[in-house]
C-alpha cells in the first residue's frame, strides 16, 4: 500500500468515505470543502478505500477499512509523521466500532477521552429565545472582524487563529460575534467549522462573566446567523465539561450522541 497525501483539489476522492462519519461532520467536511486548512491522507491517490483528514489543531478522523496492516500503515505513513513532527502526540477519532477496535489493539497503551455531541432542536431554540431578556445598555453584540478576531485570542484566549489559518481567512470563510460591556472584552462565539451544511459552535466568555447569561446571548446571535445563512448549529463538548453541556440545553441543542477520541503518542506509532 503507497499511502499518500492529497492535494486540495484531490480531496472529493475521499469524500464516499466520510459518508457515514456521524462525529464531527462540520470538521471532516471544513476541510473537504477547503474552507479550513488541513491535511488528508488516503491508502491510494486514485482509488482510495481509507483514508484521514487531520484538523489544524491536530484531530484525526480515520474512515473506510479497518483491516489492521491498512490501518497501521495509513496512521504510521500519514499523521503519525506529521504529529512527530509537530507536537508527538497523536488524537485519532474513529469513524466506526470496527476502527477503534483495530485502533485499540494494535496500540493497546491508547487514552481514551468521552466526548457528546449534542443535535440543534430549533422549537427549544426559539422557546430559550424569547424567553431571554435583555442585558443592559453598556452591552453590545457584534459580528467578529479581524481586528476582534485577533482581540478574542489574545483576550479570551480563543483559537481562532490556529484553527482557520489565519484571521483573514476566518472573516472571509467562517463568522462569529463578541460581546463587549463598554471596553471589556466579554464573549466570544465563533464557528470551530463549517462544512456539510453545518456550523460548529465554539464559545469562550471571560471568567469574571461567567455565569450570567453572556454566553447564551452572544450564541443565540450566532445560531441566527446560522439559520439565516442556511446552516444548522451543532454543538460538541467533552463529557467532563458540565458547563458547555449546560448552555447548549438552555439553547435547545439535545445530546445525540456519544464518541470517543483515542490519545497516543507518536513515537509508539512509527
């Protein structure tokens, strides 16, 4: 097997087999779509029958066969170099139980780390909608340009940057508003990815704010936005963060779904 890394104009080869890839469809899809930066490696540049999309920030998402020799050679070829190279550490999100169970025994020392993704119910977004009340005078809601892209980094503590390549390519192929009282930087609710159709929420808000209704204002101009534009809101947190959970039931996101991303370090794998 020649494993291979696709060009950009190369990545619609492999889009068959993300069909059914239920986790994280707006990242996978980002990335296809050429919307987000990434890299994508498949067992065959022509026909390809497996293959990875590595994220920025350095996700993996493995589809298509699971037969152990495709995919040690496609992990060890392909991310596993690049992760060394990188950072050393490898976090693989398998498209099915068959996937990870090949995952786990040929690297059987793997972490493992619970996720939730959680379906937009647009008749509970409405209902948390109106029923929300106003925050006051000092506080603004507005679209995030790069200036507030740079500033929600530096401020929040967002990734904005690392995850689109740069700000100028955030404004121009994703979108995201910040709320300020007065000077203070308060939230930050911005699109992690957009593909298939979907626009993935992540949302920072300042310490000291937390806890008063700032996240869930400055998001629910975000999902506007989204419903406006066509896209469905879809919303993922770690089973450990209860907070993040607890804003996207007060939106009207419900838990759908359950998956794992499993954590090794590169120098096992090549």
């Amino acid at each position: 097997m020649d494993v291979r890394e696709l060009q950009p104009d190369e990545y619609g080869r492999v889009c068959h087999l993300f069909g059914d890839h239920e986790v994280d469809r707006a990242m996978i899809h980002s990335i296809l779509e050429c919307h987000s930066p990434g890299r994508v490696w498949a067992d065959d540049g022509t026909h390809p029958e497996a293959a990875i999309v590595r994220h920025p920030v350095g996700d993996c998402y493995v589809a298509g066969k699971s037969d152990r020799q495709t995919v040690a050679t496609l992990v060890a070829a392909g991310p596993g170099r690049a992760g060394l190279a990188d950072h050393g550490k490898l976090v693989l999100t398998p498209g099915s139980p068959q996937l990870e169970q090949t995952i786990r025994c040929l690297w059987p020392q793997v972490g493992r780390v619970e996720w939730m993704g959680l379906s937009f119910d647009r008749e509970g977004f409405e209902v948390a909608r109106r029923s929300f009340g106003r925050l006051g005078e000092a506080v603004t809601i507005e679209r995030i340009d790069q200036r507030l892209a740079r500033r929600a980094d530096r401020e929040l503590g967002t990734t904005i940057e690392q995850v689109w390549g740069s700000v100028e390519r955030f404004v121009t192929q994703g979108f995201g508003f910040c709320m300020t009282e007065g000077r203070q930087l308060v939230s930050a609710c911005w699109s992690y990815a957009i593909g298939a159709g979907l626009g993935e929420i992540d949302i920072t808000t300042a310490a000291s704010f937390r806890g008063q209704g700032r996240a869930t204002a400055t998001c629910i101009v975000y999902i506007q936005h989204c419903l406006t534009n066509g896209l469905l809101p879809i919303w993922n947190c770690r089973k450990d963060n209860p907070a993040s959970a607890a804003v996207a039931r007060k939106l009207g996101f419900r838990p759908s779904l359950r998956f794992a991303q499993l954590l090794m370090q590169c120098a096992d794998i090549v």
